[in-house]
C-alpha cells in the first residue's frame, strides 16, 4: 500500500509549540486505546499483542501480530507530538523509503491512507515491525552506521514538504544552561558536576565561535543517532528507526553525535568506574563510514576541527537530559552520572587536536 503524505493536522497545535517534559515513569498502551487506534487499520485477524519495552519511556510500543504480519503499534511521546511535526517526519521517511533506504515502513489508515492517527488529542504510527537487533559494539557495525547516516544526510537533500521543518535556533550553551539551571534549583547537590558541564559547553561554543563555522540549521538531521535506532541482522543494517527528532539541523552535528554515542564506553551502575577515554577503534570507524560512503558528504578541514567541540556539546546536552526529576539517571545518583559525562568531556577538550589529527588520517 502507497502511504501519501499525512493530512493537514487540525489548527489547534501551531508549529513550533514547545517541547513538553519527558514523564519519569514508562508509559503504557491500554486496550481500550490499542483496539480503537487498531481499528482504523486493515489488519484481518489480530492473533496476539505484546507490550515493547524499549526506547523513549514516554512513547510506548506494542507488537502486534496479525493476519497482515506483525506491525509495531508506537504512541508518539508529548515531546514529539506536534502533528505538523510529525507530517514533516513521515514525508521524509516516505521519501528515504522511495529511495530503497532501510526505514521500517509506515502502514496507511484503511480508510484515508494516513500515516497517522489523531485520537483524544495524541498521535499514533503503526509500521512494519523490523525482526532485528540494535548495533553492536564493534567497529564494523561502527562503520556500517557512519555510511549509512551519510547516505540519509545525502538523500535528504533539498528535501521539501508541505508540512514546516521543526528548528531550534537555541545555542546549546542556551539549552545547556537552562536544564542546569532548573536541575540545580530543585537539586543542589548537583551543583558542582553541573559547573563543570557548563564550563564544557561555554568552551565548546566559544571555540565554535573562533572557528567561523556556519551554525545555521539548513538541512535535514535525523537528530537522534545512537546505535538503538540501526538495526541489524547477520552483519547487515536492515533499519533505520525513530524520526521523532528529525528536523532541520546541523550535518555536524548529526555526525558528532552519532560519534559520541557510537563510542561512548560505559553503562554500568556504577558512573565512577566509567572509564574517560572513549573506543577510538569504533569512533574512526564511524568516521570512516561517514566520509568514505558511497554518496558522500563533503567534510571539510573546519568541520574536522570543529568535531571534538561539537562532540563535547552533544555529550553535555545529552548528560543534561539524562537526570529526571528525582535527581537520579535511571538507576543511578544524578551526581556521580553527571560526574562520570564531565570527566569524558575534559577527556575530549584535552585530546581535540590528537583527534582531529586522527580524524585526518582516518579519510575525508
């Protein structure tokens, strides 16, 4: 089934409205609302539903399992529901499906063929569900998701649609100072590991700021790129999941934080075992992928040296969106988290010249 662009959203949610806070808990699909968001599919016979725990709490997933195959039922989360937004999102993934691009495919209503559904005031998308594991920790998988953002990054330019582009022309040091700010006045204990986050992200600008390079939010990003959202099956990437934060954005900054997160080593309990450094293997095999894919995307000498700052800002941004309210990263102290982020970024900020060098040799 052709699925054609969403229909106009109702105007009672303009673009652009602001992000609304993550929920601290994982929310859950009722079946009252899964059997009348399922209603408006052509799905026959409905043999078995399964919650998915993974991904954006505030987003909840169930796999369903149906006379048309198993499909994944996903609620978008209050942050990512603007329906504008999400008609960009779908036009882009329909156009990077037409493109024989590995997104999971979005299924069309039965009766109007729209990409969504709009009920009691939330958004939902139903897609052919991908029977595949996120991306290991190797340089292969490393390297195979660095040619693969770039092929997206190649075949989403001059992307149009009729649907407004979301943006935010906020600085990270903005952003960065506004989390901490509003983080450190409900927990003051957190102070000294915010400091120093913040003291990261005022060099990183700054020194962006020396380096002229232009900042201006003027092509599609995927916006979200860590190794949950490539999926792989036998060595192969068969998907490409979870457009919530595409939008308008930075190429740079895409590849940086695709880098961090590629490379980032830790993930225990305990944040004070973290080690500093990142996997260098699987950072410059990212790069490589990047820089040596079949569509290329031109790096240049100023966007290689920009990269380490670019990485310390998307590590501290992140880091700053990891504590929830309770003053806690998931599982673990707010503080020995935020600890364990700025020793990784002092890690970056001392090595930046030896990676750029190595991002020189690596290819271009």
């Amino acid at each position: 089934m052709d699925v054609p662009p969403p229909p106009p959203p109702p105007p009672d949610r303009p673009a652009g409205t602001a992000p609304r806070p993550r929920p601290p808990e994982r929310e859950q699909l009722s079946t009252p609302e899964i059997n009348a968001v399922l209603s408006r599919y052509e799905l026959g016979k409905v043999s078995a539903v399964h919650e998915v725990r993974a991904g954006d709490p505030g987003a909840p997933k169930a796999l369903i399992e149906s006379a048309r195959g198993s499909v994944l039922l996903k609620r978008r989360s209050r942050a990512c529901d603007d329906p504008y937004m999400v008609a960009f999102q779908h036009s882009l993934q329909l156009r990077l499906e037409s493109s024989g691009y590995p997104v999971a495919p979005l299924l069309g209503t039965r009766d109007e063929n729209n990409s969504m559904v709009q009920l009691d005031g939330r958004v939902y998308e139903l897609f052919h569900y991908i029977n595949a594991k996120p991306a290991d920790t190797s340089p292969v998988s490393a390297e195979i998701a660095g040619g693969a953002l770039a092929r997206l990054h190649h075949l989403s330019r001059g992307h149009r649609s009729a649907w407004t582009a979301p943006e935010d022309r906020s600085t990270a040091l903005e952003r960065v100072r506004r989390r901490m700010d509003r983080m450190t006045s409900v927990h003051a204990a957190l102070e000294p590991a915010c400091a120093r986050l913040v003291a990261l992200s005022d060099w990183a600008h700054h020194a962006l700021l020396r380096l002229g390079l232009d900042r201006s939010p003027s092509r599609v990003i995927h916006g979200d790129w860590h190794p949950g959202n490539t999926l792989f099956r036998d060595g192969r990437l068969v998907g490409v999941i979870d457009f919530d934060a595409a939008r308008l954005g930075e190429l740079a900054c895409d590849l940086a934080q695709g880098l961090v997160q590629f490379s980032l080593v830790g993930g225990g309990d305990d944040p004070d075992a973290w080690p500093d450094a990142p996997d260098t293997d699987r950072l410059l095999a990212m790069w490589r992928g990047y820089a040596s894919a079949d569509d290329p995307v031109t790096i240049g000498a100023r966007t290689r040296e920009a990269m380490p700052l670019l990485m310390v800002e998307t590590l501290v941004k992140e880091a700053a969106a990891g504590v929830g309210t309770d003053g806690r990263a998931g599982r673990r102290p707010g503080l020995a988290f935020l600890a364990a982020i700025a020793r990784k970024g002092e890690w970056l900020e001392s090595n930046a010249q030896s990676l750029v060098r190595a991002f020189d040799g690596a290819g271009a």
